[in-house]
C-alpha cells in the first residue's frame, strides 16, 4: 500500500488543493511540523510561513500562508489560511510600502482608530518578516 | 373613446419598460451563477472550520471557555446583524427581512431586553430608519457591491468582537437571507455570538485524542474570532446570491407582465382603430345617402 496523506488547504474564499501527497511540511506557531501517513491526530495555529508540499519525495508544491489552523489525522491533514500565496507570486515589497502607507494613515486620524491600525501594522510586520526570510532562502 | 396617439404612446412606453426589465433579469441571472459559485467554493472552508470547533468546544464545555463560546451569562443587550441588498427591485427580498427584524425586535422589547442593530446592506437601514432609527449603531454598505472580499468581512467582524468585549451587547444574532433556489429563499436568524456549536460529527472517542499546538485555549482564543468573520462570510455569500436569485424571479415575472400588458392595450388599439374607420365609413355613407 503506496502510503499518502490527503492534503487540503482552504482559504475562506475557496478550496485551493486537495490531493494525496507523500508528506507535508507546515509552519505551526511552535515551530514547523512535518505530516507524514499515520500522524498522530493534532490541531496546530498556524504562524505565517510555507507549507512545502512533497510528492514522492520532492517538493512539488509551496505556498505561503496566513493566519492560519491545521488538524492533522491519521489520514488527512487539513489547512485552514485567511490569506494564501504561491511562493512565485509573494512580493514582500509591496507589503512593505502598504506598512509604510499605513503607518503614515496611522498618524493621521483619530485615536480609536490609530490603535486599530497599530495593532494591525504589528501583525503585518511579523508577516513581511517571514516573507523577508522565504526569500532569502 | 380612448385616443390612438395616447394608446400608441402607452405601447411603446411599456415596451421599453419591458426592454429594460428583461435586461436586467439577464443580468441578475448572471450574477446569480457566479454568486453561486463563490457560495459553494466558500463552503469548505466553514465546514471544516465547524468541524474544529466542535472538536474543541467538546473538550472545553467543562472548564468554561472563553467568552466567545460561552456568552457573558446574561442576555440583556441584544445585537442584531441585520444583511439585505444594496439596491431594491428584487422583490419581496429586502422586506421580508426587514418584516422578520421588526417581530424579533418587538419580541426582545416585549422580554424587556435591550436591542442594538448593525445594518449590512442600505436598504436595510433605509427602512428601519424611521421606527427603529435610534437603535441602529451602525450601517454598512458597497460590501456586496463586486466580489465580496473576506478581509473586508473580517474587519465587521473585528468590530463586532470589540463591541463584544467592551460589553456592548451579550447575544449577537444575523439576520440574512439563506439561498433555497432562485425562487425561494429563507429568512434565517443564527446567532454568532456566543458561538452556537455545531453538533459534532466525529466520535466521542476520538475527540480526546488530540494533541495541541499551543493548547486548546490559546487555539480556541485565537480561532473563534476567525469564526465569527467566517460565518458573516458566508451569511454575506448567502445572502447576495438570495439577492441575484430574487431580483431574476422578480425581474422575469415583471417582464412577463409588461408582455401581458402589451397585448391587451394592442387588443385596445385595434379596436379602436377599427371603430373609428367604422365611423368614418357610416358617415361617409349617410352623408352620401342624403344627397
């Protein structure tokens, strides 16, 4: 029995992949885990990173995701991301100048909502830290 | 006897009318298609988001839990998230939501309860301005104008738990339209919060197998606001395809009417066409006659 786990990612919007795969590797907040057949049931948050998709040995497939959950069973693993990019597409740049763009928002208004803004731009920034790091790679 | 010009100029005034109708049912018929679309390709992601937690409320359910799941222990001030369109001419569509909001509204009044509400969509705000004006703490539209993005729902969302945990309201319940079929929809109240838990699927025995990465509270902490905006997600999904699908039935039977219309004032035109050559020809005849 050629042994594989059925692999889904699911962002809000739509089911992105759901495929039999040898093994995958994905980034939960204490670190990354890899999810071979037979794993022990587990649910993981997620930290913002890649998930490396492998098919009979090699990685087929990345993706970087956001603000995610993952539930591991013995015969699926099922990801859950608000936000999902295929590595290619991740542009790190951009989101920088969004920071920048809100930072700039942030000074601006009133204080309600500068406090908002703040706490999002401290979670955006541990996002274009993991980005920063993908493409060093 | 009705004059021709004016029949003729009726004709044609409904033709049009009937034109721009058809059209539209065309166009709604489309965006239905593709609100449908959206709405099925967003289910996976509430089932299997439903399906975690139940996993974990079923663990938590002795220890209490947080807030979200387990409510502030009175229901006092009650949210109520109202969704309808932007725009009017689908039928019975806005209304009937508006009608289900006012019973619910006066039904909590009636238990003494105190009521908020945060209107989705104009339409909605536009017709309860008048009897319920006061209570509306918040009206949102051009959310389901285009493709409905999650992170814009998210941001309600965010709102919503703030209001949440400054203790603005105890039970927060939507109120949407949940898509039947084109011809059918269904006024649904859910409430989002505290989360109603969906019955768990999975066997008991395996529930307490699982590991947890944090814990289970820091994954619930984290994943019931996400849940929150997940099912305004997919309300929101719901309720504009209700829209589409509501507007086409109303546009179709609309254009119907005007084709009916059409021909009975053409029956009417006829006729009076033909009773005025009638008379004309009598008076032709008597007049020669009389010479």
């Amino acid at each position: 029995m050629a042994e594989t786990t059925l692999f889904e990612l699911v962002s809000p919007e739509r089911l992105i992949i759901s495929k039999d795969v040898s093994m995958v590797v994905v980034p939960g907040s204490e670190g990354l885990f890899g999810v071979l057949p037979r794993h022990t049931s587990m649910l993981s948050a997620l930290a913002p990173g890649v998930v490396d998709i492998y098919e009979e040995g090699v990685i087929t497939e990345q993706l970087f995701v956001v603000n995610g959950f993952a539930e591991v069973t013995g015969d699926r693993c099922t990801v859950l991301a608000e936000d999902v990019i295929p590595i290619e597409d991740l542009n790190p740049d951009e989101l920088e100048e969004k920071i920048e763009q809100m930072r700039v928002d942030a000074q601006n208004t009133s204080e309600e909502t500068s406090i908002r803004l703040n706490a999002l731009i401290a979670q955006k920034e541990v996002v274009l830290q993991a980005m920063r790091i993908v493409r060093l790679k | 006897m009705p004059n021709l010009k004016d029949l003729k100029v009726r004709i044609n005034s409904v033709k049009s009318t009937q034109k721009i109708t058809s059209a539209m049912k065309m166009v709604a018929a489309a965006k239905l298609r593709r609100a449908q679309e959206y709405a099925e390709e967003a289910r996976p992601y509430s089932a299997r988001m439903d399906r975690m937690i139940a996993t974990l409320a079923g663990k938590m359910n002795d220890v209490g839990g947080p807030k979200l799941l387990a409510g502030t222990g009175k229901s006092d001030s009650h949210l109520l998230v109202v969704m309808t369109a932007d725009r009017g001419l689908c039928g019975g569509f806005n209304s009937s939501i508006v009608r289900a909001t006012r019973k619910r509204i006066a039904q909590l009044k009636n238990d003494g309860k105190q009521v908020k509400l945060v209107c989705v969509g104009r339409k909605g705000s536009d017709q309860l301005q008048r009897e319920a004006g006061e209570l509306i703490t918040e009206s949102l539209e051009g959310i389901t104008r285009g493709k409905i993005e999650f992170s814009a729902v998210a941001d309600i969302g965010a709102r919503l738990i703030n209001m949440f945990e400054a203790g603005d309201f105890d039970v927060c319940t939507m109120i949407y339209n949940k898509f039947q079929s084109a011809m059918t929809q269904i006024v649904t109240e859910q409430q989002i919060i505290p989360a109603s838990i969906p019955e768990s699927e999975s066997d008991e025995d395996t529930v307490g197998m699982y590991e947890y990465e944090p814990d289970e509270s820091a994954i619930l902490a984290e994943l019931l606001p996400k849940n929150v905006s997940t099912q305004l997600f997919s309300a929101l999904l719901e309720n504009t395809a209700s829209e589409h699908g509501a507007r086409m039935t109303a546009m179709d039977s609309a254009t119907r009417n005007a084709g009916e219309m059409i021909d009975k004032l053409t029956l009417t035109y006829n006729r009076t066409r033909q009773a005025f050559i009638t008379k004309e020809l009598i008076e032709i005849i008597s007049g020669a006659e009389a010479l």
